[in-house]
C-alpha cells in the first residue's frame, strides 16, 4: 500500500486509478474524501439504486466484485486538469476480453482528496447482462440519468474532447445518427466559441464547463465559461458564424451573459431526441 501526501491533482488520479486497477484498495480509500460520492457505471445503468457515498460506500463498492470489477479494466489515456477537476478519457475492458469501449471517469477533489468521481461509458451492456440473467426488467433500478458535468482548459484540443464526452454520455439515449450528428456539430460550435472568444489574449486564462442532462423530455446541453461575456467578444473573428448556427442545429438555444451573469456567459441548447419523445408500445413486455 502507498501513501500519497502530497502532488497535483493528475497525480493522485493516476495512482487512485491505478490503484484500483491493481486491487490496492487500500490506497484507493487514503485518496477518497470522507463525504465522496462514487458514480461508478452500475448506477447510472439502473443495476445499483443510488451512488455510493462515504468511505464505507466506497468500501462497499470495493468488496462488490462485479460493481468494482467494471471499473477495474479502466485504461487510461489522456488526463486533463483544470482547478480541481480531472477528467480520464479511455477505455474500459469487461470481461477480460480485449474488445474496448471509450470512458471517461470525471474527479473532483478538495486539498487533494477526490470528493466526487462519476464514469461515463456504455451502460447497455449491464443493462443486457442484467436483464438476460432476471429475464425481467424488475430487476433494474429506474435510470435516473445522472448528468454529465466536466471541466476542461479553454483550448483547441478540449473541443475534440468534449465533443467525444457528450457522445458517450448522450448515446445511452439511443439516439439517431442524424442527431448525433447534430449534437456534435453544436457541441463543437459552442465549445470553440469558448476556447476562441471567452479569453482574450492579456486575459488569465480559463476554462469552461460542459452539462448534458435530460430536461422536461429533450436534451440540454450547457457550455459555461467564465471569460469576458458575450457583450465583449468580437464579431468579426469567427463569432458570428458559430453562435446563429446553432439556432439551426438545435430546437431552441438560449445565450446568457451580462447582465444575468456577474462574468463568462451560458449556452444553452435543447435537442427533441425521437427516444425521449416516443411513446411506450403498449403491446410491449417485460
């Protein structure tokens, strides 16, 4: 067991995710907050009613060999830090196959500790598994569809990586290509708004924040900043062909900055999605 006393935040990711990697659970519980709230991918699959919370949670989690195993074969790639934020885009491996699927685990810590961790990846596989082994949807917790929420640096690499965020998390909505495609295009749009805009040079620089989140039956995403407010932004640079496009692209947007916000500005973008619209086969069931 290693005990970890100080470093930056990347790096206590990187050894609380490689602990767990490594069954050290031991390490795993020296780097968790006492008040932490853990959203491994059995919750948000509806397979565990609500998110493990506390260290004894944490514990609990542990000791659940096929809640823990799931996040166990996370593979790390690129780790991006901003403030106390991390987020770990990879893949995880289930069932010791080799086949992959793209995740992400989002951190959040307080003087070093991870108070709150959430992983985004691909739930109908546990949802199958779970509904093959019951033969009845009785079995699953009704999804509450926690949100997606992350942080990531005000620069061009973070568009791409946003962008990949909401598609993993948005695609357990089943939705349609065509409107992957469009959630993806607004998704870019409003992010390289922010990096491009937010932050204008002579400025400290920033970051800003993505939320995806099922609201009233269509989908919402948000992309905040904290930057200059669009009252401030130029025109003539790129603004005015990225944020009316996005009037096109969603079913309804709103922009809000200055005055309603003391700095940085919100876009907001509603997507109807044919999965959250339709309605139930009453022939269907379970």
């Amino acid at each position: 067991m290693t005990t970890v006393l100080e470093g930056s935040n990347t790096e206590r990711v990187r050894l609380l995710l490689r602990a767990l990697g490594q069954r050290d659970d031991g390490t795993v519980l020296e780097l968790v907050d006492p008040a932490i709230e853990l959203v491994p991918l059995v919750v948000r699959a509806g397979l565990v009613p609500e998110p493990y919370r506390g260290i004894n949670g944490v514990r609990a989690y542990l000791e659940d060999t096929e809640a823990a195993e799931i996040e166990r074969g996370f593979v790390m790639g690129r780790l991006r830090a901003i403030r106390e934020t991390v987020v770990v885009f990879g893949h995880l491996c289930q069932d010791g196959t080799v086949a992959r699927t793209p995740a992400i685990w989002v951190w959040r810590l307080r003087r070093g500790l991870a108070t709150h961790g959430a992983v985004v990846g691909d739930e109908s596989a546990l949802r199958g598994k779970a509904l093959a082994g019951s033969g009845s949807a009785a079995a699953l917790h009704p999804v509450a569809r926690p949100a997606l929420w992350l942080e990531l640096p005000a620069v061009a690499e973070s568009v791409g990586q946003a962008r990949h965020a909401v598609r993993i998390w948005a695609d357990n909505l089943t939705v349609t290509s065509r409107e992957r495609t469009t959630i993806m295009l607004a998704v870019s749009e409003a992010a390289t708004n922010a990096v491009r805009h937010a932050y204008p040079h002579g400025m400290a620089p920033g970051g800003f924040r993505v939320r995806a989140e099922v609201d009233g039956g269509r989908l919402l995403v948000t992309l905040e900043d904290d930057g200059v407010g669009l009252d401030a932004r130029p025109t003539a640079t790129g603004l005015g062909l990225g944020l009316p496009l996005l009037g096109q692209l969603a079913s309804a947007v709103q922009l809000v900055s200055a005055p309603e916000r003391e700095r940085g500005s919100d876009v907001r973008m509603w997507f109807a999605l044919e999965s959250l619209t339709r309605r139930p086969d009453p022939r269907a069931r379970t």
